[in-house]
C-alpha cells in the first residue's frame, strides 16, 4: 500500500497515512525540530482528526533529519527578549500555553489509540516532553534525552514532570530535571525512558514494523487498555478493577474477541477489524 499525504497546511509538519499508520513528522531540521507556532497548531490539528478518523490505528510522532525535537524555539525567544509572553497579557499567555499543551501531549497522552515516539536523535525540553508522552519509545543509538529546561532559566512545560516522574520514580526526575543531564540511548533503555534502541540505519524500519503490529490490533481492546493505564497511574485500586472488569466484559462483546478466541483454537493468527 502506498502511503497518501496530507496537508497539514504548513511545511513545519508532515503527514502521512499508510496501512492505518499516520507518520507525523517535525520537519523543521535546520533548528533540530524546534517547536514553531505554526508546527504546535498543525500538530494539534492532526492529533484531534487521528483521534476521531478511524482510518488511523495508531500514530508514529518523529522528526525530520537527524533530530527528534528541542523543544521550544530558544533563539526566536531570545529575540523576541520573551520566553512566553510577547503581546499577550501574563493570562491569555497561561491559557494559551494550558491548551497547547492539553491539545499536543496530553492528547498523544490520553489517546485511545497506540502513540510510538521515534527518535532519530536528540530529544529536548519540550520534544522530550512529546516523546514521554507517547505510549511506547524507540530510539537510534546515537540519539540522546535531556530535559534542558535548567539551561535556559524554565521551569518545563507539556508534561514532562509528570511524564518522567511516572517512568523513572521522583528521585531520578528530579536530578534530570535540576541538572539536565545527557540521558545516552543505553541509559534510557535502562532507565525506562525508551522501549528499544535500534541502530540509526534500523530506526525507520524497525518503527513500520513495531506500528504495523499495532495498527492490525485489537482497536477497541487497545482504547479500553490505555483508558485502564493512565487512571491506573493516579487511581485507587477498588476505582481500577472496577475499570478493568467494565471494559473486561465490554471486549468480550467485540468482534475481534470473537475472531481472536477462534483463530486461538485454529492455531492462527486472528485477523482483527476493530469491532
């Protein structure tokens, strides 16, 4: 199958769509993907029609050239003499920043889809934060993780501290965060932060395959399961299996159940359609 484009109506950010994989790729590699106004809103844009479009089984977050993301755009802040403001009152600044960052990590966060970032290399600030966010990580072995934000005077933004916290335990988000250090693909693999590594010259191929495998999933199973995930992080355990056995008995309704318990007995793969 041939991949289709499509228009996200600027050159910041690409789309495309193949075999219900949508491919998003932040394309601003002269300034290593740094995060541009125009890229935040298509980016928004992209992820609530994912949500809804059910052509798209799951979602690969990248970055064009030899970078993932560095997060914000430090140079244009430091001309601009405004980290976050510029002509914005302090506020609408505030609310601004509440929904990018709900519209962008929360929803790759909350998605009831599979979200896989693919880190062809460096990952900063607020691209570290979009990477945390997704629900799987695969890295090129000369990529590299590092919050950043200690170097140039923020505090962090799109989640991060909720991200890192959740996957490493508060001690060692803390030192990341204070001291923003160089995390190499071997320690994140170590640490949790990523899932694989893969060599540079493996990242594209190993990343079809790894959201193939989940486009030809169990969609319904895979929306319960996320929903399961994330209220377990926060959650108490009677509000969690409660959850669990609502969305235990729903999936034993589906279609892909079905076909799954059929294909169990044939000895075969089962053939999912998402009903």
């Amino acid at each position: 199958m041939t991949a289709t484009s499509l228009d996200t109506g600027t050159p910041d950010l690409l789309a495309s769509l193949d075999a219900g994989v949508l491919t998003l790729t932040l394309n601003r590699p002269e300034a290593r993907n740094a995060m541009s106004r125009e890229m935040n809103f298509a980016l928004q844009k992209q992820l609530a029609a994912a949500e809804f479009d059910p052509a798209v089984k799951c979602i690969v977050l990248t970055g064009a050239g030899k970078g993932f993301c560095a997060g914000g755009d430090v140079k244009g802040m430091a001309s601009a003499g405004d980290g976050t403001v510029g002509a914005l009152t302090i506020d609408q600044a505030i609310h601004v920043q509440r929904v990018n960052q709900r519209e962008t990590a929360g929803r790759l966060f909350k998605m009831p889809k599979p979200t896989i970032a693919a880190l062809p290399g460096p990952a900063a600030g607020a691209g570290l934060s979009l990477a945390l966010a997704c629900d799987l990580r695969i890295m090129a072995s000369t990529a590299i993780m590092t919050t950043a934000f200690a170097r140039v005077g923020f505090s962090g933004d799109y989640g991060g501290t909720y991200f890192m916290t959740q996957l490493v335990g508060a001690a060692k988000a803390r030192q990341l965060y204070l001291l923003s250090e160089r995390v190499s693909a071997d320690e994140a693999l170590a640490l949790g932060l990523t899932n694989w590594v893969a060599a540079p010259e493996d990242l594209v191929a190993r990343t079809q395959e790894l959201a193939r495998r989940l486009a030809s999933g169990p969609t319904v199973a895979y929306r319960y399961m996320k929903e399961n995930l994330n209220r377990a992080m926060a959650g108490e355990v009677d509000d969690c299996l409660d959850l669990e056995a609502t969305h235990h008995v729903h999936c034993g309704q589906t279609e892909d159940h079905r076909e799954a318990s059929r294909a169990f007995v044939e000895k075969r793969e089962p053939a999912f359609v998402g009903r």
